[in-house]
C-alpha cells in the first residue's frame, strides 16, 4: 500500500473488534503513526464476557486492542467514558422509553462519545485524524466532504452517522468502508490479527443479555400506566407503563380475551398513558416530521429534494420527498411505509451519498403546525 500517511498521527477507536482493529492496521499499513484507544464506557461483567461473548467493553477486548496495537507497533491508551456513556447514551436510552419513544442507543454513541469527546482527547495527542471501524466512507470534493454508504451492503453504517458535520469530516477516516467484511477478516489474517474470528458485537453492547425491558425496568425513575384502546377509543386492557411499548409491536400485548385477530401498537400517548392499537394496514403511512436535522453539507437545501430515506437502521431506503423546515424537515414518501417511529432517525440519502438526517417526532413543532404542506402526526 501506499504510504501517503508517512509522518502523520492517526487515533484509532479500538473496541477489540476485528473491523476496528483492521482499521487500525491499515492506517499503521500506510504509514501512519496510529495510537489506539480504547474507550471504557461501562462495567462489563467478567463472567461470560470472554471471546464468544457478544458484549463489548470486556477484559478480553481491551487485550485483544492491545495486542493488535503491539502486532503493528502502535501505541495503546484505555480511557475512561464511563460517565459520559452514562449520561449520554444509558440515561437517553432509558428516557426515551420512560416517554413512550423508542432510542437508536448507537447514534448517541456515536455523536457524543467518538466523534465530539474522543476527537476533542485527540485534539491533545496532536493527532490529524480520528479513526474508527465504522463501514461508510469519506469523500473529499471541491466543496467539501461527502459521507457515502460502505461497499459493502450487508454491513453499512452510514446511518448512524448522519449527524457528523462538515468539520468533523475532514478529521475524520473510515479505513474499512471500501471492503466487504469477508474482506476485512481476510484482512486480519493477513496482517496476523489476534481477532480475525472474533465474533461481531451485538447492537446494544451495554445489555449483553438482551432484554432491553428488563434493563429499562430496573433504571426507570416514573412509570406512565394506562389503557390499551382500539382505533375506535374502546380499552381492550390496562398497562403499567408506556416504557414496555414501541410502535409495531405485536407480542406482549395485555390484552384481556384477545382480539380475534393480530393487532399491533400503532400510537404511543406518553402523556396519557393510552397504547392504541390497530391493524397491519393501521401501521401505514406516508408523512412524517423530523427534529434537529443536521445536513451533512453544512446547509439545508433552498427547496423540497428528492431523495430516497430510510427510517430504521436495518430498513429498505424508499423514495422520498424532503422539504426543510429550518431545523426540522418534513419527509414524505411516495408510498406508504410501515412502522414509522418516533426517537428512531430518518436519514436521507442520494445514492450512495447521505444528505442528511434526523430523529422522527410523534407530531410537527407548534410553530409550524399550520404549515401549508399539512403533514400530519405519525403513530
């Protein structure tokens, strides 16, 4: 490879992954001085944590980033995150749910943690570029940056990525987003990589079990009970709290008798404590609202653009019209879409490239509840 990094500083995140670590060899490969860190962000259980746990944060994995780091001669730091990912990724997981939304926990993660507090620990290692193991790319144009999605399909990440900015961007490097990941565990053999098998980590690494309600139960400081009702208001049974729904769901549902038929959680009344709940089709719609938009080229669009969006992180992009709103946009699809959810992100996308994104809201903001274009609430 070329060494077009020789005589520059690259801070790798190094979670003890393969795709991180891989990252970290290819810069170090092209002649970067890398130093890895490690991020702790909570008190992983020993127990059960070893090489086939799916969790993160664990002894092994802190091993395994500095054995990566001695392999390509760099140097390795373990830093404490511990409070930051408490307060920014654990209390807004646990508080979107206490308010009937449902959290993306990565995106937070993302945001707050790599790439607003590790780049700022980097501005003190003098370093020219943050690193991580995220499958997207940067693109540099005449005007500026672009964010594209990986090549690998299976495995792109530039959803979760829609809130970096332009500025971060340009100190940003994502060495994997070019390979498929059957490429990069190739990769870790090559470079002799202690992780080239090393199973992925879950989605949510901070609840290793996978019970996100039980999770949520034991931090929640109010419950909101309430009714389950029908599309037509009857109550079909009671609920101890709004915490336990997320729209689309199907099981668990109290439901005294039964319905007679499947039914599902289409409306979330936070304020209330009403769950309604309908049919598939009831599931359906077109138009949404989104809040805190952030346009990956600096600025929103003078006018509505076409795009595709996707409004879940495994989800299908599907064909869209966004119109900004300042900075709220409104988003509609040319075909009905299924599940819309408030607290999950919609991100758009013009092929490869994301435009931007932001987080769906249950209705428009007050001052633009009379907009022209009528988009209505969703749930």
């Amino acid at each position: 490879m070329s060494k077009i990094g020789t005589g520059k500083r690259a801070v790798v995140a190094m979670s003890g992954g393969v795709d991180s670590s891989v990252a970290a060899a290819l810069l170090a490969d092209e002649g970067y001085e890398v130093i890895g860190v490690t991020m702790r962000l909570f008190d992983a259980p020993f127990e059960g944590a070893g090489r086939l746990s799916k969790s993160c944060c664990s002894l092994e994995d802190v091993e395994d980033a500095r054995a990566t780091c001695r392999i390509i001669g760099a140097k390795h730091y373990y830093m404490n995150f511990e409070s930051e990912f408490r307060g920014h990724v654990i209390d807004y997981f646990v508080g979107e749910y206490e308010n009937g939304r449902t959290p993306h926990p990565c995106l937070a993660c993302n945001d707050r943690l790599k790439f607003d507090f590790l780049m700022k620990r980097a501005e003190f290692m003098d370093a020219d570029v943050v690193a991580t193991g995220h499958y997207a790319r940067v693109h540099r144009t005449e005007s500026g940056f672009q964010l594209l999605r990986a090549v690998d399909p299976m495995k792109d990440q530039a959803y979760v990525l829609h809130t970096l900015t332009q500025e971060k961007l340009a100190k940003l490097a994502l060495p994997i987003g070019g390979f498929t990941k059957d490429q990069i565990r190739g990769l870790a053999t090559r470079f002799g990589l202690p992780v080239a098998d090393k199973p992925d980590s879950q989605d949510i690494c901070f609840i290793p079990a996978g019970n996100y309600r039980e999770f949520v139960e034991e931090r929640i400081s109010k419950k909101q009970p309430g009714s389950i009702r029908d599309t037509d208001g009857n109550v079909l049974g009671q609920h101890d709290g709004v915490h336990g729904f997320t729209i689309g769901q199907r099981k668990g549902l109290p439901i005294s008798g039964g319905t007679g038929r499947p039914v599902f959680v289409t409306h979330i009344n936070a304020a209330t404590g009403d769950i309604t709940v309908g049919s598939a089709k009831d599931l359906l719609k077109r138009k949404l609202w989104v809040s805190g938009v952030n346009w990956i080229a600096g600025g929103a669009p003078s006018r509505p653009v076409r795009c595709e969006a996707r409004i879940r992180y495994n989800g299908q992009n599907t064909a869209a019209t966004v119109t900004p709103r300042g900075e709220w946009a409104e988003l509609e699809f040319d075909e009905p879409v299924r599940a819309i959810t408030p607290g999950q992100a919609a991100v758009f996308f013009d092929g490869d490239a994301v435009l931007g994104g932001g987080l769906i809201e249950p209705a428009p903001p007050a001052n633009l509840a009379h907009a022209e274009s009528g988009a209505v609430a969703v749930g």
